[in-house]
C-alpha cells in the first residue's frame, strides 16, 4: 500500500488530554487502578478480548467482538480521536472502557467490557469513562447504548441518562441516550468514586505489565447451547443432560 | 407413624440457568434417583412459587411427571411462598409416614431470572397483604428494612454485625461450587472503604446491597423413603426426624412487637420436640437469610441463643464454619441464592449432604443433628425441619 494511499485512509487525531490514573477500593478489599493506555498496549489486549468472542451470555461475544474490532482499529489508524482505559487489579486486567470523541462538546461512548464479575469492576470503569469526557475532556455530554440488559441497567437507570433518540449510535444505528454535565454531577460521589493520585507502588504495579485475567467468563461447551435451551420446550436439553449424566456424551 | 428417611439428593447450581422450569425441576430429580438407586417413585411433590406468574407454566407437577418418564406416578405441584420447599418436604414427610406411599419424590424448582429484578422484586412482594402492604408499595426488602431498623434500636445490632454475616456466608459460598455468588467480600470494601457506599448502596435503609440476597434460578430434590426402604441404600442414614410448622399475621403491623419472629419459634419448638432433640444437640443448621438480619434473628427465635444476643454469637465467631454451631454452612439464601419455590429443599439438600459427610470443604466435623428454618412470607408461614443422622 501505498503512503500517499495510507494517509487518505487515516484519520488525523485530534489532541486529547490524557487520563490521569485513579484508583478505589472494590467489595473484596481489593485495589483496582484505571488506567489510559496507548497503541502499542493493543496487541497485549487483543488476545484477551478474543477469548470471550465466544462467550454467549449477556451479549459478550458481541461486546468482545465489537471491542475486538474497535481495539484493532485504533491499534491500525482507522478510527478518529479514539481511547482505551483498562481497570486492573493487581496487574490483571479487569476491564477494558474505551471511547472515542464526536466533535468537541460531544463524545460517544463505546464499550465496556468486564473480565470480572461482580464488584462493579465495569461500573467503576464505565464511571471513569464518563469522567474523562466529562471532567478531563470538558465534554457537555456523551452519547451511549447499551447491548446487554445488565448495561441498560447499569447506564440508562443508574445514571437516569437523556433519550437522544434522533442521533443514531455508532454501534448499529442503535438510538442514543445521552450522560450531561448535569447528570453526571448528580452522580459525583454515589456512582463515580475513585481517588487521586494512585500510590506510586500501585501504580508500578499495573504499569509494569497487563496480566491476563485470571478468570476471564468462558464459553460454553456447546456454542449455542444456553440460546437453544431457552427456546426449547420439547425438552431436548433435558435429554442431553441425561445422556451427560449417564455417561452417553 | 413410620419413620423417614432422605434415600436421594439432587442439585442444580443455583444462578441464572437459562433452561425451561420444567427441566430446571428435572435434573436434580434425576440426579436423585441416581443417587438413591431407584428407578420409580410412588408420588411426586413439586414446590414453585413463580411459575405462572413468571415462567407462563402452570400444572409443574404434571410436566414434571412426565418428563421424568415416572407416570402414572401421582404428582401435585406445592405453592407456600418461600416456604414452598419445605412444604413439600413436609407433605412427602407425611405420605410416606401416614404408610401412604414408601418412596416420594420432593422436588423445588424456581426460574425467577426469566423476568427483570423489579419485576421480580414485585412478583415477591405480592405475598404481601394486597390491600394493608402491596398496595402502598410494599416490598420485602423494605419490609425488612423497617424491621432492621426496629431490631438495630431495640438489641444494638449494628450494620457491622449485618455485613459480618454477609462475609461469613460469602466465604462459606466459595466452598460450595453449587452457589449462586463465589464472590469474595471483606468489610473493609463494603463498609469501611471510601468507595464502600458505591460498592454496597442503600436497598432499603438500613439495608444494603451486600445484605440482600440475590435473584436465582435453581432446582434441587429429596427422594424420601420408608425405613424399609432405606435399609437396602448403601448410604449414612438420615431421618427427618422432626417438622414444624406455624402461622403468624399476614401484616406485619398487627403484629404486638414486629421484632419477634414468633411463626418461627413455634415451628422451631414443634420440630425440636418430634425430634426428641434440643437447639443445643444441633450441629449444623440453615436459616432462611434472605436479608442478614434474618439469620441473626432466626438464630435467636430457634433457640440457639439468647434473644438480643444473636450478633454477639457472631462476634464471636460462633455461627462460623468452624464455630459451635455453623450456619449457612452451604452460603445461605444471602451466597447459595434464592430460587423462591426451591430454597426449602435446597436447605434440606445442604444439611443431608453435611450429615452424610459428604460436604467436602465446607463439612462440618461431627455433625449428627441437623436443622433447616425455611420463612415464608415475612415470617408468617414458617416451616422448620429436623434431620438426624443415625448409625
């Protein structure tokens, strides 16, 4: 390809303020850092995300498609005015949150993608999201969706967000809802917490390296099989199940 | 009456399942007729709370039966609120000891996760009195709420002891890989932190996140058997040796002091006294923690100690895995999960399981007398249960 070719295809980035880290104390009494990271981190990302493309609850295998695809573009120069923040405990990468600006006043969100369950590790990494464009960024407001019920849940109720119906979302022309400045101030202290600066100790450790999640939701055994389940009535899994039972398969 | 005996135990982990109510109550019955190494049984009993309203099935029982190939057993379905379980379990108790049947299947299932949390949150809360609570918006986690704070304002129990029971049974969760939450929680991250409130918000004040039990979906089963019948298992015998049951108002208010638990003492006491045994003999018991405070207040109104003096066992580590008298040694409603229908037989599963020593990392050493409090409504439909291990 090329180099007059490639810089048609490659958007210009626009200059963006970086995240400073932060970091809060999680249900468990653990320690969870957010952290930007950058293009070269991609390639030490991807292979994790891949392996939940095949995870078919609460829509990860598309959310990890997605985010695959997305981590992927930003990683080649095909997406404009991209980022990537990772949640991590201990060095294991908890999370992944990324985003991208619309125009000045306007981000969109993304994705969120959560390798743990459980301790609002996504909700914490959706939070920091949020105040990156809305505090660090100066955003007036950011368009989301939701693919799963577990982040309708989580963005549209939570947060109370604006229908912004009329802007189609990136993510499959899906209408938008909207987190403003005033409702993420609402929100400041209840669901965006987190403290500044992250101890120099802590923060080594999760700059040091991203550990694989240690463990990450996994496929099922059969693709497919939860979705078939649910809408049998003949009772053909009840069968499969016997046969496992016995030995048969 | 004839003596009765637990010949079958089945499981389903209790989590979101994604399979039809009808199989989710069928695969732990399988399971148990495995176990006891019967291929018949003389009568089915089907405990669900939800299954018309939630699930569109109704006549469980009848599917049930036949999906399980076991026709023309008899079959009915049992419906208690979150006592429905133990009903059962009291209804197979009776068929095989009144000398009507000699092998009787229990089974509980429950497929709550179909629905939404509010909607299942109000599906629950219709066990309330329709025109004196539901009406006003009434639900169980405010119900509890209330009484929290009452019971908080009369014994001194702190939202401290409430979260150390969440951790007790969280930890004791980990240990059983058929639970709904293996999710480490320490006080510090859900008390004493500065992002604690965040993890761990108000459900109902004084109630949090952490002190809720969750929505599940689960299926468990007993297969009951006359004592003729359980001397030919290669099994540790154990008999349900003592069942309780008793009312109390449907309000709430009309009760003279909302802080006693009084369906549950007197089911307790009558469990107690059939079994020929005492609140001290027992060695390892689940109660119905729905909210923390349950397991505190139950713990009290059974007779393991002192009313008002609950949260101090706890403090003492009492309750604990390795304590005098372990509770929720399975996680409890608050870490095993809560599928309504099926939660009474999953607590008698747990129990058996002790009992026969087969509890693995979480076995409790000794144990001979068990004991399961399954409250229905807020606490007024109480079922209790008495197992004891024999041999």
């Amino acid at each position: 390809m090329s180099i007059e070719l490639e810089k048609i295809l490659r958007p210009v980035d626009h200059p963006m303020e970086p995240f400073p880290p932060k970091f809060m104390t999680l249900a468990d009494g653990s320690e969870m850092v957010v952290r930007q990271v950058g293009r070269e981190d991609m390639p030490s990302l991807l292979p994790h995300v891949a392996q939940l493309m095949l995870v078919e609850r609460d829509q990860y295998d598309i959310v990890a498609s997605r985010v695959y695809a997305e981590l992927l573009s930003y990683y080649t120069h095909r997406v404009q005015d991209e980022y990537v923040l990772v949640a991590q405990i201990d060095g294991e990468l908890a999370a992944i949150v990324n985003g991208r600006l619309v125009n000045p006043e306007v981000g969109m969100s993304y994705h969120t993608l959560a390798f743990r369950r459980g301790l609002r590790v996504g909700a914490h990494a959706f939070a920091a999201k949020m105040e990156y464009h809305i505090d660090i960024l100066k955003q007036k407001e950011v368009l989301i969706v939701a693919e799963s019920p577990i982040g309708f849940r989580r963005w549209m109720i939570e947060y109370k967000l604006e229908k912004r119906f009329h802007i189609p979302h990136e993510l499959g022309g899906v209408p938008s809802w909207a987190l403003t400045k005033e409702l993420f101030d609402a929100a400041r202290g209840s669901l965006i917490v987190g403290r500044r600066p992250v101890p120099g100790k802590l923060l080594k450790k999760a700059q040091e390296a991203i550990l694989p999640p240690s463990d990450p939701p996994k496929p099922s055994k059969f693709l497919m099989a939860a979705t078939r389940a649910k809408n049998d009535p003949t009772g053909t899994s009840l069968m499969l199940q016997r046969w496992k039972q016995e030995g048969r398969g | 009456m004839r003596n009765v005996y637990v010949a079958g135990l089945g499981l389903t982990a209790f989590s979101r399942l994604e399979f039809p109510l009808v199989e989710l109550a069928g695969y732990p019955a399988m399971q148990a007729m495995k176990d006891a190494g019967v291929d018949r049984v003389d009568h089915l009993y089907v405990a669900n709370m939800g299954g018309s309203r939630l699930n569109r099935q109704t006549g469980l029982a009848s599917a049930v039966v036949d999906s399980l190939s076991l026709t023309p057993a008899g079959a009915e379905s049992i419906e208690n609120g979150p006592a429905s379980g133990a009903s059962a379990l009291k209804q197979g108790y009776m068929a095989v000891a009144s000398g009507l049947h000699d092998v009787v299947m229990v089974v509980g299932a429950e497929r709550m996760r179909e629905v939404n949390n509010l909607e299942a949150t109000d599906f629950v809360a219709t066990l309330t009195h329709p025109l004196a609570e539901y009406i006003y918006g009434v639900t169980l986690p405010s119900l509890a709420g209330m009484f929290t704070r009452l019971y908080m304002e009369k014994y001194g129990v702190t939202s401290r002891h409430l979260a150390m029971v969440a951790v007790k049974n969280h930890d004791n969760a980990l240990l059983n890989p058929f639970a709904h939450i293996h999710q480490k929680i320490t006080l510090e991250g859900i008390l004493d932190s500065p992002e604690a409130m965040t993890n761990n918000p108000y459900v109902a004040e004084p109630l949090r996140f952490f002190d809720c039990c969750p929505v599940s979906d689960g299926g468990a089963c007993l297969i009951l058997v006359s004592e003729e019948e359980a001397k030919k298992l290669k099994k540790p015998l154990v008999r349900l040796a003592g069942v309780g049951q008793a009312t109390d108002t449907h309000t709430v208010q009309e009760r003279r002091d909302p802080t006693d638990l009084l369906a549950v003492r007197a089911a307790a006491a009558q469990a107690f006294a059939m079994a020929k045994v005492k609140p001290s003999d027992v060695g390892v018991a689940e109660l119905h923690d729905a909210f923390t405070i349950l397991e505190i207040v139950e713990s009290e109104e059974v007779g393991f100690f002192k009313k008002g003096e609950g949260h101090r066992a706890l403090e003492r580590g009492e309750t604990r895995l390795d304590g005098r008298i372990p509770i929720n040694t399975s996680g409890g409603l608050k870490g095993k999960g809560h599928p309504v229908g099926a939660t009474g037989v999953g607590q008698a599963h747990e129990i058996v399981t002790q009992l026969r020593g087969e509890a693995k990392k979480r076995q409790v050493k000794n144990a001979r007398v068990g004991f399961t409090c399954n409250f229905g409504g807020f606490g007024n439909n109480v079922v209790c249960l008495v197992f004891v291990r024999e041999g």
